[in-house]
C-alpha cells in the first residue's frame, strides 16, 4: 500500500484485480469509511524484446570530424570578447 498526504487530502493505493465486473481488493483500505475513490485499470502488455547490442566502431569511416571543428566560427564573431 502507498499513502501520501497532499493538502487536505489523502491518496493511497492498494493492489486488487478486477473480473467479471467484480473488484476484488487483495490490500486492506486504509478507511472504513465513505470515500471517494480512482480506479486504474493496467493491462499486462507483451514484454517487448531486448534491443541487440551496437557493434562498436559500426560507423567507422561514415563520420569525419573537420580539422577546424575546436575553432571559433565566422558567423559568431560578432558576439564574442
């Protein structure tokens, strides 16, 4: 169960499962009295799979970085000391 106080207001979140229009609550409610509740539905989801590994050095030679790439540029000028 999570609780956490905000205002004057009290959240808390007990697990339960849901079937056949039934809720049946497998936590105790932290009340006994009338309140006003937020139900969320998740659905299991397939597990998607495991992305594969890079080959490290997969781009060697596709990408080149200039000889001037560290130097200040032209355009920039204007707006440094």
């Amino acid at each position: 169960m999570f609780v956490k106080k905000l205002g004057t207001v009290m959240y808390a979140t007990i697990n339960g499962i849901f079937e056949n229009g039934i809720l049946l609550m497998l936590e105790t409610p932290p009340t006994a009295k009338k309140s006003k509740v937020v139900i969320t539905f998740m659905e299991e989801l397939e597990t998607l799979p495991k992305p594969t590994k890079r080959k490290l050095g997969g781009l060697e030679g596709k990408i080149s970085i200039p000889d001037d790439f560290n130097e200040p540029l032209d355009d920039l000028k204007e707006y440094m000391f």
